[in-house]
C-alpha cells in the first residue's frame, strides 16, 4: 500500500490542518461498472486513509446528472432517441417506470455502496444547480470569460471563436450551447442568442443554465473545497481538462486544484478497449457484487497503484483473484503492507466471507454435494481441508452464497457439472468392465482413501483393461456427470459418497 500512503503523504503535507476533502465524479449515462468502481474506491480508500493518520475526511461523489443524454446504450430501448440532448435527470428511465434515467443507474451505485461499506456523500448536480448553489461559480465564469477563453487557447490549444460561451441553456428541455450576451447579476439573469439570433433572456439561479464541463470541474473543485481527486487518465494528458481546470480554479475562482490521482482502465482480459457503458461490454457493480464478496473487490481495486491498468474476466482472473486474497489472509508472516491492504479491504464489513479452502475446491465440492451446503461441508471435511471445513464452516456457507451465484451467471461451461439421473446408453463392453473393476476396487478402499489413491487406482487398471488413461477419465465423466472431462478424476471420485459411487459405477443407477 506504498501508493496510497504516498498519495496521504502528499496531501497531507499540502494541507496541514482541517478537514480534508477527496471527491470522486461519474455521469450516470449507463450502468455502474467495475470501472467506474476504481475512481469511487480510491477516493474512498484515500479518505479511510486519512482517517486512520487521526484527520476527518470526507468523500464526496458528485453525481453529474445534469450531463446531457448523448448516446443510447445498448440494452436500452431505440425510442430513447428522442431525448437525445436532454439532460439524464430528466430523461425518463428504459424500464418505463416513475424514475428518471439517471436515477435508474444511480441506484446500482447505491446499492453496491451498501455492500461496500463506503462512507460517501452523494451530491445530486441538478439538485444543486436548480436550487442555486452555482450562482456565484457562474457568475465568476460569465464576467471572465475572456480569461477562460485565454486559459483554454494557452493550455489546450483550442481556437475559441468569438460566438464560443462557456455555458449550456435548457431550451424546451434540451441543453444546447448558445452564445451569451450579457448578465445581470442583481435579477440573476442572463442574455443569450437562441438559433435563430434573437436575443433570450434567461434565469441562472433556476438550473436552467449549466456551466460546459471544463469550467464545470474546476467551478465544483471551489465550490467543494476539494483537496484530491482520482479521475481517469485521460483528463490528465497534457492540455487536458485537469490542466485547464488547474487554471481556471486560481484565475477565475480564486481556489486551488486538488491533488490529481489518474487512474488507468480496466479492460475485460484479452480486449484492448476500456469497458464502456454505451457498448454494453461492462461487468456491472450489481452483478459484481452477486458473485464477490466486497473484500474480494477491494482487494482488486486497491493491491495495485492507480496507474496500473487492471485486467478482469469471470473466470481464471477471477478464480486466481479469490485464491490469491484467501492464501494472504491465511499467510502466517504477513508484512505490515499486507496487513495495511488486508484492513482496508475488510473494514466495517461484519463477517468474513472467504474460507481458506481453495476456490475451484469449493466449487467442485458444491456442485459433488448437489449444491447443498451442509454436503459441501461434509464432502471437504474428507479432504486434505478437513480441519478448515470444521474450523471456518460459517464462512464456507457464506462464501457458497458466491459461488451459487457465480455458477449460474458466470462460470465457464468447462466448470459447471451436474451428477447425472439417466446414465448414458451408449456404454461399450470394455468401459463397462473398467467400471466394474474400479468399483471393486473402491469397495475394498480404506476408509480415508483420498484423491491420490483413487488416482493411482485408475492407472492401475490401464493394462487390465486395455484403455488409455484419457478414455478412462472420460468414461468416468460420460457416467458421473455428462462430460468428457471435469475436475481432477481421483480427487472428485474421493469426495462422493462412497455407496453412491460404487452403485453408480456398476450402472446400476
């Protein structure tokens, strides 16, 4: 955790007293994803962070709901199109019910924020623009808008036209950008020119005047006092928006930038473009959540610095991640860094929710026992995991809890199996006879026979039956579960009943 106590370092020594401010900032355009989720964890693990040097913090998610409505997302209706150009909190939600769009996402963040245990504070844009807290930042920005208008042409290298106007008006409930004219700061209003050239004048104290984004950030930036800020990498080019904001909250709203944290993409493993809410190619923070214990989360969001670009699938980075998180809990000699992480990960979350039972052990159990959890938990207690299964059997059934999920919504077909009712009719005379002969045998096995004595036991009849180890693993597989293949032969055979089996093997049912 070098990187979050150098980040706190920094801060910290910026701002030697007070309270000290870390905001992060999603437009609720389209789901929640496990990308959005990197720039909420790391402001929130930041202000956990500066909590724990004994400084109050506070963590404040600006919900940019007053954002206009670009583009419709795949997975909502066509129709949509039609409110192209309203603002989200005003776009009716694609479920057809009373909320609006942008509440109809934000409610995948809220919901994860639960799970999570974040302590945030969550700041609606178009509840503050229409009660009026921007007035004073669109005051500033309309009687200096000449020194916008330089600080963009110096920083960015955008040629601004003389009709360029660093506001958006709602005009019959679409946003558009207009020109201004001129502001009458006393009656709170502003002259513009609408499409046609004439002169409208119109109320900014209402909601009905938004400032465009790049003064938008550095306005709420002093209006928040905001101290540190993750936003993705892509504001931090050179010229990019945090370098015009920079600007702008000293010449113009006489504030300070906050600390800039850039954090990188995730992408799906094997793509090369970040996940994207219009294309649909996100893992949801509701989904998310379904199949991984918040810790697990955590854990993949905080191990590497912000800069790290992150890799995620359903499957092996998934397995691995649970893997890697349960043998760092369990590591004896933990560093002082991995009990840094391990706490951040964990706090305020009540029960633990992953065992030390390895995770593709734990699935392959689960499915052996009929996804029955007591099962499970007898099928591993006669395993190498025996003293684990007894020892963490409260966090075993919480962790199925996971796994059920995971198998339904996500796992690789490779992984999922089912024991069979019908066994297959296409049995020949000579796997019949290996079937057989494993049965004997198995019946005269000691009772704590395990995954390796039924391993070497299937070598064993290779010559007596006259078959290649793979057609016998895949004659064991046909008649168990299906499939031509599945988990480890011998140690599956060693966690099922034993009657069960030796019946079963003998086709007799």
């Amino acid at each position: 955790m070098q990187w979050l106590q150098k980040i706190v370092d920094e801060i910290l020594s910026l701002h030697p007293d007070g309270e000290i401010v870390v905001s992060s900032g999603v437009s609720p355009s389209g789901t929640y994803h496990l990308g959005t989720l990197r720039e909420v964890l790391t402001a929130e693990a930041v202000a956990r962070e500066v909590r724990r040097r004994g400084r109050t913090s506070r963590h404040i998610h600006v919900v940019d709901d007053l954002d206009v409505f670009r583009k419709v997302p795949v997975g909502v209706p066509e129709t949509h199109s039609k409110y192209l150009g309203m603002p989200l909190c005003d776009v009716p939600a694609p479920d057809g019910s009373d909320m609006s769009y942008a509440d109809y996402y934000l409610k995948d963040l809220l919901d994860a924020a639960k799970e999570l245990r974040l302590d945030v504070e969550i700041m609606r844009a178009h509840e503050k623009y229409r009660e009026g807290y921007f007035v004073p930042v669109i005051e500033k920005t309309l009687v200096n808008i000449d020194t916008i208008r330089k600080i963009l042409a110096e920083v960015s290298g955008r040629d601004l036209d003389d009709q360029w106007s660093p506001i958006q008006i709602i005009e019959d409930g679409y946003l558009k950008n207009r020109q201004f004219v001129s502001v009458d700061t006393d009656a709170k209003e502003l002259v513009y020119k609408d499409k046609d050239g004439n002169d409208v004048t119109k109320k900014y104290d209402t909601g009905e005047v938004k400032l465009s984004w790049r003064i938008d950030w550095p306005a709420r930036w002093s209006l928040l006092n905001v101290n540190a800020e993750p936003f993705g990498r892509d504001h931090a080019t050179k010229g990019g928006s945090y370098d015009t904001g920079k600007r702008i909250v000293k010449e113009v709203f006489d504030g300070g930038a906050p600390l800039p944290i850039p954090y990188n993409f995730i992408n799906k493993s094997g793509e090369t473009k970040k996940m994207s809410k219009s294309a649909g190619d996100t893992i949801t923070a509701a989904e998310l959540l379904t199949v991984l214990p918040a810790e697990i989360v955590w854990y993949f969001i905080l191990r590497f610095a912000p800069d790290k670009q992150l890799f995620f699938d359903e499957g092996p980075t998934l397995i691995r991640l649970v893997d890697e998180y349960a043998q760092l809990q369990a590591k004896p000699d933990k560093t002082d860094q991995e009990k840094h992480l391990l706490a951040l990960c964990s706090e305020q979350i009540e029960h633990q929710t992953v065992s030390n039972v390895p995770f593709s052990h734990l699935v392959a159990s689960y499915q052996a026992s009929l996804k029955d959890a007591d099962k499970t938990i007898e099928v591993i207690e006669r395993t190498e995991h025996s003293e684990t299964a007894k020892e963490q059997k409260d966090i075993i059934v919480r962790e199925l809890t996971f796994i059920d999920n995971w198998l339904k919504n996500w796992a690789p077909e490779d992984v999922v199996f089912d024991l069979i009712d019908t066994l297959p009719a296409d049995v020949s005379e000579q796997q019949k006879d290996f079937l057989m002969q494993l049965a004997n045998a198995i019946e005269q096995a000691p009772e704590d026979a395990d995954g390796n004595w039924f391993h070497q036991t299937i070598y064993d009849l290779k010559d007596k039956v006259g078959m290649e180890p793979k057609e016998m693993f895949s004659t064991l597989y046909q008649v168990l579960i299906g499939k031509n293949a599945g988990p480890r032969a011998g140690w599956f055979l060693s966690i099922l009943p034993r009657d069960w089996l030796v019946k079963r093997l003998k086709l007799e049912g």
